[in-house]
C-alpha cells in the first residue's frame, strides 16, 4: 500500500461515526501504517505506488509461473562459516534471526513479506543455491519468538502461499512457545496455532 494515498476498510469514517459515534479519519482507520504494522491486511508499504509495485515485481521474481512448474538444479553449496557465531550459545541472549537468514541464503536474496506486522515471526522469500524457498522463522530479538495469534496466522498464510505454487519452505526455529496470557487465550490462541500446525501439514 501507498503511504499517504492507500486506503482499505469495510465502513469509512462516516459511518463507523453515525453507527457507533466514534470519530476517526480514514488514514488511522485504513492507512498503509495500520494494514502494514496493525491488521496485517498489507504485505508492503511504499512512499509512492511506485515503490510499491516495485516490491510487488521483486515478489513475482521469487514465483513461478504456476505450481508444477520445476526449478533448474540449484548450484554447488556455498561455505557458510559465519553461522557458528551469529546464534548466542546463551540462549537467553536475543538475537536478529535476519543474520542468520541472510547468512543461509544467497546474496542479497532475502525479500522479507509484512516485515512491521508480528515481528516475533519473520516470512519472506530467498534463494538458495539460485532456486526459490520460502522462510518462517522465530524471531528471538521480538517476545523471545514466542507464537501469539497474529505470528501464527502470518505463518500459516505463508506457508499456505508457498505450497500453492510448490515451493520449499525453510524453518528456522528458536521459539520457547505460545506466548502466555488471558487475552491470548480469549482471542482463541488454540484455533489459530493450530491453523499453523495444520498449514505444516
């Protein structure tokens, strides 16, 4: 979505006020900042339309055309040697996981979907090897990589997403769990980390 010029809601502002008297202005209701970093309805945000369709191309370069189209043989595997020092062998240390995915992955290959939207996951695509895959994982620097409602719905659209069009996934885990607490439980934690279990299987 476009900053400033994007807009996405089911009611506006007028009548969001008549039905219920609460007055807000279509930017804080449907503005790229909200479905990017709130809602999660937006994958990106961009200044400009053009900054976003860019990002839109960049995405396309990672599919094919359709699911049983076949990638061409990955090349020989790259030495990785930085691996063995960017996860703390503390592990109650947090750490950015986008180290270690940008380490995995080829050069400046990681293309990173709703990146200010449950940043307790990370999703988004990358090569290895030059072949396309797709990357859940936990994000320790953010509630330790605890699962909540949202982390888990992220990563189950993914995860849906990519076996849509046949393409491989990569886990990186470091999670201690479902992260605790009443409003999690009321919100039905339980439906939907199991639509993540069930996006797995």
């Amino acid at each position: 979505m476009a900053e400033q010029t994007g807009r996405m809601f089911i009611t506006g502002p007028k009548v969001i006020e008549k039905v219920t008297g609460e007055q807000v202005d279509a930017e804080s209701l449907g503005g790229a900042g909200i479905h990017n970093a709130v809602s999660g309805n937006a994958h990106f945000s961009g200044h400009t339309e053009k900054e976003v369709l860019t990002g839109v191309r960049k995405l396309l370069s990672y599919l094919p055309l359709n699911g049983r189209t076949t990638e061409p043989k990955p090349a020989k595997e790259a030495s990785r040697p930085l691996l063995n020092h960017l996860v703390p062998a503390d592990t109650t240390k947090p750490y950015d996981v986008r180290k270690v995915i940008r380490e995995l992955a080829d050069p400046q290959s990681f293309f990173e979907i709703q990146p200010f939207f449950a940043k307790n996951i990370v999703i988004g695509f990358a090569r290895l090897g030059e072949k396309a895959i797709g990357i859940v994982a936990s994000q320790p620097k953010h509630l330790a990589g605890s699962l909540t409602i949202d982390a888990a719905d992220k990563a189950a659209r993914f995860i849906r997403f990519c076996d849509a069009f046949d393409i491989p996934l990569l886990t990186v885990e470091d999670v201690p769990g479902f992260l605790p607490g009443i409003q999690q439980e009321h919100n039905g934690i339980i439906t939907h980390g199991a639509k993540l279990l069930f996006a797995y299987a």
